[in-house]
C-alpha cells in the first residue's frame, strides 16, 4: 500500500497537470482515443447475445464501471487515456471494427492511435440467468506496427521470442444477483461529480445517455479521482469535481469479481514501460506496478469461473498462459539480463508452455532461456548441442516462424563457436561440426530472409 | 377431395421445412470476409428456454474465442438467421463446394429438445451439429473421417445453469477444429508453411478434449494431413520453406 501511495505520488510529482484523460459514452460508430497518452485503453459494452436479449442495461453499465475501474489502477502509471464505448455489439461496436478505425485501417475514429502507443482494447459478452449474471471477457493488447517481443542475450548473441497471443478469452465467470445490483449502484454512484472528495458534499450527476463527455483526471486521492472537464465539442459544461469510482460501503470490488482487470493493470504497465523506455524512472515504476498486479491476477484469475480453475482442461488456457508469458517478459526487462531474471522467466515460461503446448512460440520462449541458463553456466553434462535438434523440431511444426528460424541462425553459430571455459563435452567431433555447418549453410537464406522481416 | 387435400397439405407440411431449413443466408455470400464461421439458429422445444439460453450464450462466446485467439487469421463469424439444417445430409457436394468456394470454414447449428434415457427418465438434450468444410469436401471423396456430424450432451432436467454451461462448453473443441479447418484448406492451396502450423495445432488441442467418437477420428486425421503438409512441401518445386530441409518428421513432436 506504501508502495502504491509512493508510486502515485512520484508520477503526480513527475508528469504534467493533463497525464491522464478518460471520456465515456463514446459512440462505436465513430470510437476515439487520446492521442497524446502514452497507453490508451479503450473498453466496449458488455454484450448479450441476439436472441437471449436481456431486459436492462447492465451490458453498458458493466462497460462503465470496468472503464472507472480501470482509471484508479492505472492512473499511477501516468500518460494515460480510458475510453468507454457505447452502442449495438451487432452492430459496429464489435473489436475488430473498433480496432480497425482507431489504428486508421479504416474511417470513422475521431481520433486515431499514434504510432509507438499502447492500446488495450477490452469486451465482453454477458448472460443472465435467474439469480444470476455469467460473463466473459476479451482483452487484446498492442502497440500499432509493433509485435511485443523479447531479448535474451548469449555471449554476443541475442535470441528473440514473442507472445503465444496478444489476444485472449477470459475464464467465464459467475456473478449473483446481489453483486449484479452493487453494479447498478455502483454505477450510479459513480455518475455523482461531487465538489469535494467526499460523498456529503455539493454533487451534480453526469448523465448516462446522449453526447461523451471527456475530463482531464487531475487528482487522485484513494478511491476518488478528480476530473476536469474537457473541452472536445461537447455543448454540455460541467465544473471540475470528485467522482467517486469505488463505494465505500460496498465489501464488494470489481477486481475482486473480475480479476482480470488486474491483467488489465499489469500489460498497462508493461506497455507504459515500452513505450516510455527513454526515462529509465518511469520503466521501472511501470513495471513494478505490471508485475505486481500480473501475479495478482495469476493468483485470483480463477474467482467465480464457471468452468473450473484448472487452466489446462477449462477450455481458456490462454488466459493463464499468455499473462504467464508477460510476467516472464518483465522479469527479463527488470532483472536487465542478470541470470535471475532468467531463472524466474524461465520459469514463467515453462508453466505456460504446458498450457499452451500447441504454441510454437510458448514453446521458443523456454527454449531461449534454457540455451541462456546453459551458456552461462557451461556444465559437462549439458552439452548445447541437443538445442539445435529440439528448435528444428519446434520449427518443423510451425515453419514460417521467422523468430525462430532467426534464433536457430544463432543457436547454429554459438554451437560452432568454441566457448571460451567450456567443459570438454561440449567439444564437436569433426563428423557433427561438419553435419551443423552443412545445415547451417543449407538454412542461410532462409535464415537471411527472417532477420530481415 | 378434402382428404387429398388435407393428405397433400401433411406431405407439403412435413417436407418443405426440411427442404426450406438450409436456407440460403445473406453471410454465407458476404464477399467483406473471406474466412468465416457460419452460425445457424439454435431451435428449442418452448420448455427448455434455459438450456437454450445457455447453449445459444456459450456458442456465441466459444466462437468469439476461436476469433479472437486463431492466431493470422481473419476469421469472421456470422449468424445465420433462419437456417436450420436438419442433419449432417443436408451437407451435400453442391452445398459444401458453394460454402468452401464462399470462405466458409465451419458451419455449425444447434437444437434442445426432450428426450427420454434407456430407462425411460425423461431428460434434456442439446445437439450441437458440426461441419467442417474442408473435411466434409474430403470425406464426400471416399475419406472416412466424418467431416459433418452432430454432438448429443444430455442433462437432467433439474441440471443447474452451471453445470449446463459446463455440460454445452464447446471453447476447446471448438478451437481444435477451427485449426484442422484452416490447416486443411491451406493444405489444399499448397500453403505448406501455414497448413503445417495449424494442423500440428489441432494435434496439440485435440489431445486436451474429452474425446467423442468423432474427435478421435478427426485427431488422427489431422496427424496425416500434417504428415502430408511435409510431403507436399518437399513435392512442390515451388516451395523453398524450412519443411524441404533434412530430417524434418512427419510427426509434429
């Protein structure tokens, strides 16, 4: 908690007045982001299916409150924009299109990505039934033109590896009625600007239908943000005031039923940390922050799911493993290639490869960070020899992947390469030298073509 | 007269809507995707609205899923309101040629109905119906893997919605066929490189389901056709890819 309220208060101290911005109520039809934020998160309407339509509007409120939500946990980062979609998911409001238009591909966004940003982009689907409300969540990840990768160096070498997916299923979940109606007043709640950061003072409500509405976030003080209102074309003028994201008197969080807003945190905070890798404060309070709020929701990700939390059989084995992935990443980016950081990546990467064992690229990941282990720490009984076979296995069931063609160029030049302290088991004999470097030749054009793509 | 009549009108009652369920539909011929999964309606008797609800809810979201996370592929999936395929005959030559010509991968259709056990105990059914293009083309040719097939999942009435979600949960399933589709069409268009990943793929995803009858069948005909990836890539004096280099198996692992 010290950490956090120590965290706020530096980016406070360090980022201009405007850092943060959120408008709501946005329309699908022409969705928008901040330009200038450094990540933008942009959160659709939860949505029912056509012929299980429901009688109220939890979809949107849901979609609010996750935005509100996402607001206080990633206001520390600084840099930040959050959007709330409203609309027809039958419509236009579904991710594909959305996405399309906010990186440009095609018209209608007010406001498009910029190139280098990050974007999450989060959407739903809900259920009700009786007593209560089953949901799903999707969240995608990404910086425009850019796939989130890895390096890991070898003596002078780098190998690469990449994400399974940078989209993913969510585990469904179950919330109780009871839950559904703290939604509702959460939400309204929530449309209360107050003039000071307390619930008895002066409030005007911000209304939930018709134009968006955007504010600069200003302040932060617990669960309180406060908000100014911008100037985007609006005909609606409200004053500076308080809005209120979490209830005081509810025992309930949002987070708490729906972990997967933790993630949420986490990659905003590893795409904080790549996109503003220029000031070496900022990237280590990004990730920090990313690691903290990842292995919480590692910990929680299996609150309410209907299917069970067992990741390899409930059907969403990429919703562990992909954030498994991530955490790897930002134990690699922190540890600054210190062999700790390898071990816990490792780690990391190994549980997700047995989630996601038809992924060429959870499988890499484990490869380059045991090949590191062994050239860093040359054992007689570990020969790097068998690496070559296990990566030209990996790329037999997926052959066009240029990031691991690109690392067995690597692995082909550090295994022909006498390391210097190396035990005498790691010695070639002539007929295996002649072998690799006849595979290694008969690959070089291949291997030419993936550097440079 | 009247007894023809009414005889006549039996006989057009019962056989127009068998011939008018596979209904032509407007996103089967929508030319903005190329790569698209067709969702039919899913039809319920009136008493089995929850099991209908859940069965409708988990489908649209397992294939939300298989959009999202099919890794390269622009895959769409539309509805298709109205069309209610009667079984997997209703997949013929002319049908399935049309829908693979369209970029349909899958076409897949839903029902809930009452049904009785072998002890006579009344209980609830829903059918969830596959097809699989790529396979069906390949099983209308003599191949034996069932390319078109419907799934049974059968609870007791007094079944609570979550373990009904439990019971219709189709996300695993559901992505290992959406890999040997696309795998197997690329495997058709000689895009040795990407039928090889995805077949290899389904492999790997298969062996994580409770299998059925047809899984198993499809699973082991998703190994052969990733061996035959391999052997078309080295036959294709086109291809240059890593799959013509040495000692590359014909098994994924």
């Amino acid at each position: 908690m010290f950490l956090r309220r120590w965290l706020v208060a530096l980016t406070l101290l360090a980022l201009p007045a405007h850092a943060w911005a959120i408008e709501i109520a946005v329309p699908c039809a022409r969705p928008s982001v901040f330009s200038g934020a450094a990540v933008n998160v942009v959160v659709l309407p939860y949505s029912v299916p056509p012929s299980v339509r429901s009688s109220s509007a939890v979809g949107e409120q849901l979609g609010a409150l996750v935005q509100l939500e996402t607001v206080l946990s990633i206001a520390k980062y600084g840099s930040i924009g959050v959007t709330q979609l409203v609309g027809d998911a039958q419509d236009e409001c579904t991710p594909e299109i959305v996405l399309d238009k906010l990186l440009g591909r095609q018209g209608g966004a007010r406001e498009t990505m910029r190139p280098g940003s990050g974007l999450i982009l989060i959407w739903g689907r809900i259920f009700e039934s009786g007593a209560d409300l089953y949901l799903q969540s999707f969240v995608q990840f990404l910086r425009p033109g850019t796939t989130e990768t890895v390096d890991v160096s070898v003596r002078d070498r780098m190998l690469k590896g990449t994400l399974s997916t940078q989209a993913f299923a969510c585990a469904p979940r179950k919330i109780a009625i009871r839950d559904l109606e703290d939604i509702q007043r959460q939400f309204r709640s929530a449309r209360l600007l107050y003039t000071q950061p307390n619930s008895s003072s002066r409030s005007v409500e911000i209304p939930d239908r018709g134009e968006s509405l955007a504010f600069w976030v200003t302040d932060l003080r617990g669960d309180w943000v406060q908000l100014e209102p911008m100037d985007r074309g609006s005909n609606r003028k409200f004053e500076r005031g308080w809005l209120q994201v979490r209830s005081t008197d509810a025992q309930w969080s949002l987070r708490a039923k729906m972990p997967e807003l933790y993630f949420v945190e986490g990659v905003a905070g590893y795409l904080m940390a790549r996109v503003r890798s220029n000031s070496q404060a900022i990237v280590d309070a990004s990730l920090q922050g990313a690691e903290s709020a990842i292995a919480r929701y590692i910990e929680g990700w299996g609150a309410n799911a209907v299917l069970g939390n067992d990741a390899t059989t409930n059907g969403t084995p990429l919703a562990v493993a992909v954030p498994r992935q991530l955490r790897g990443f930002v134990a690699l980016l922190r540890a600054r290639g210190a062999d700790a950081g390898l071990a816990e990546a490792r780690t990391h990467f190994e549980r997700a490869a047995a989630l996601a064992s038809h992924s060429s690229d959870a499988r890499n990941l484990v490869a380059i960070t045991q090949i590191a282990q062994t050239f860093r720490q040359p054992a007689d009984a570990q020969p790097p020899r068998r690496f070559v076979d296990e990566v030209r296995t990996l790329l037999g069931s997926d052959p066009g992947n240029a990031t691991v063609l690109g690392n067995l160029g690597v692995i082909y030049d550090l295994v022909l390469t006498p390391a210097p302290g190396a035990p005498a088991s790691w010695q070639l004999s002539p007929a295996d030298r002649g072998q690799l470097s006849k595979q290694r030749d008969s690959l070089k054009s291949l291997i030419s073509m993936a550097r440079r793509s | 007269m009247r007894t023809a009549v009414a005889l006549l009108a039996v006989i057009v009652g019962t056989a127009a809507p068998a011939f008018a369920q596979i209904t032509r539909c407007t996103a089967v011929s929508d030319a903005t995707s190329r790569t698209k999964i067709i969702l039919d309606d899913i039809v319920s008797e009136a008493s089995l609205q929850n099991l209908m609800q859940t069965l409708t809810s988990r489908l649209n979201a397992n294939l939300e899923q298989v959009r999202t996370e099919l890794g390269g592929v622009q895959l769409q999936v539309m509805p298709c309101a109205g069309r209610r395929p009667t079984g997997p005959s209703d997949f013929n030559r002319t049908t399935v040629s049309e829908l693979n010509v369209r970029g349909v991968l899958m076409e897949i259709w839903g029902a809930t109905t009452e049904v009785k056990d072998q002890q006579g105990r009344p209980m609830n059914e829903a059918s969830i119906g596959y097809v699989i293009i790529p396979v069906r083309l390949d099983e209308l040719q003599q191949q034996p893997t069932p390319g078109a097939f419907v799934i049974p999942h059968r609870a007791q009435p007094s079944t609570l919605v979550d373990d009904l979600i439990k019971l219709v949960d189709q996300a695993g399933r559901l992505g290992a066929y959406a890999s040997l589709a696309v795998g197997s069409k690329s495997l058709r268009s000689s895009q040795w490189d990407e039928a090889r990943k995805q077949l290899c793929a389904a492999e790997a995803k298969f062996t994580r389901l409770k299998p059925t009858d047809a899984d198993a069948a499809l699973s082991k005909y998703a190994k052969k056709l990733a061996g035959d990836a391999v052997t078309g890539a080295r036959a294709d004096t086109q291809y240059t890819g890593f799959l013509k280099q040495e000692g590359v198996a014909l098994s994924c692992s």
